[in-house]
C-alpha cells in the first residue's frame, strides 16, 4: 500500500516495505554471525555510498561484483519484508544494511564479534534530502510543504526514528561533544542549545594577612559560547547520496 505508515514501539515505518512481523524477526534474530559488517544509518544518510565503497574493499577493489549483483542482494536489509536473515546461502562476510534504531537492533549482535559501521550526516542535509526523496518514493507519505515536513523531522516524527535519538544517551552525548565543536558558529536547530554557561571565579585578591587566598575551584569552567538561535532554513534542491 503506497503512503501509509504503521508504528511498531512508537516509531513510524511505511507499510509494504516493512511490516510489524519483519520488524519484530530483525529485533530478535539469532542469525548474527561473527563476521556480519552492519551498516547502520539514518535514512538518506549516504548507504548506499558506504555499501559500493566496502563492496570493493571485500574483493579486493574488483568493481566485478558490484556490476553483476544488486545492491539489495549484496547488503541486503535486516527489518525490511524481505529481509536478510531470511536469505539462504549467503557467503561470510555478510553485509547487512539497517535504519533501525538502538532499542530496535538486533539484540544477538551484542553477544557476538560482529561489526558496525554507523554513519551519519548533517540533519540539514538529511531534511533536505529526505524531503525530496519523499516527493518520489510510492511507499512514503507526500511530505508536504517544506515547512510542514521541517517541523515533523524537528519533533522527532520522521520515518526509521529520530534522528537526534538514534544513538544510546552515551553516543548521543558523545556526538554531542564532537557535533558542537565541528558545528561551533554554523546557524544551528533547537536542539543545538549550548550548556547553561558558567562565570568563571573571579581572578583573586591579594590579601594582608591570614592565608594565601584560594586558587580557582577546577570544576567551574567558563562553557562555551552558545550557538545563535536558528531561523527557518529554506530547502533547496540537492543531489541525493542514497
């Protein structure tokens, strides 16, 4: 069914390319090898690039096998319909593509030597990108006007997740640290809110008598300045990566 959406533990997938019963055999499969290489990505992230560039990496810069075989054949979905736990015959090392959010994965990977590769983009490239990527894709919503679309992606509505809660509290907090100095004086989203900024102690005084006066305690320090308040960006065409 084209344009409808269902949600499974709260989050929005687009009926026909997922179902309830996928989703669910992704969360709680044993098939996870030690060798499986996991490509984890938000949507309109860049998966496909990073899928051609470890396919050739796998056979040794070869473009033979990229040529021949699909790329859902050679790093085919964990929770969609067809998914790639169902697939039979398929040689190790196993490349395996995913949206799914921290609470959705698989729970076997975490007891085995698997591998992930989590790569992330700019979320005013993703909105963007998704944004027109929704005006042609049959098994997605129309988006809208680009503000109405913007406004859903902010409140954490979009397809697959949200992108600021796709990671754990601990890789949130640590792209936080790398995102805010990368992205230090670039005009920011609302969720970009800087640390309630603290005053360093005052340098000290001297002093005529008594003991020496105290050092500065170490754990104040001034925090850094805050981000500019976003406006509305406006969303431009752009070439999709996917």
């Amino acid at each position: 069914v084209s344009g409808e959406y269902f949600r499974y533990k709260g989050i929005l997938f687009p009926v026909g390319l997922y179902s309830p019963e996928s989703i669910s055999q992704a969360e709680n499969t044993s098939n996870v090898r030690d060798d499986d290489i996991f490509i984890i990505t938000y949507p309109k992230s860049g998966t496909t690039w990073m899928i051609e560039i470890l396919s050739l990496i796998l056979k040794n810069g070869d473009p033979s096998w990229i040529r021949s075989v699909p790329i859902w054949e050679r790093a085919p979905w964990c929770e969609t319909i067809i998914s790639a736990f169902s697939l039979q015959d398929q040689t190790s090392p196993r490349l395996l593509s995913s949206h799914l959010p921290i609470q959705l994965f698989p729970k076997a990977f975490f007891s085995t030597k698997a591998k992930v590769i989590y790569l992330s983009r700019n979320p005013r490239d993703v909105v963007v990108s998704f944004y027109h990527y929704s005006k042609i894709a049959r098994q997605l919503k129309d988006p809208g006007t680009p503000d109405q679309f913007l406004e859903n992606f902010l409140k954490g509505e979009g397809v697959c997740g949200d992108w600021k809660n796709h990671f754990t509290v601990a890789q949130s907090e640590a792209f936080d640290r790398v995102y805010r100095e990368q992205m230090r004086g670039v005009q920011a989203f609302p969720w970009d809110e800087a640390p309630e900024e603290t005053s360093p102690d005052p340098e000290p005084q001297p002093e005529t008598g008594g003991s020496p006066a105290r050092p500065p305690s170490p754990s104040r320090r001034l925090s850094p300045s805050p981000i500019p308040a976003p406006s509305r960006p406006r969303i431009p065409p752009t070439r999709d990566p996917e």
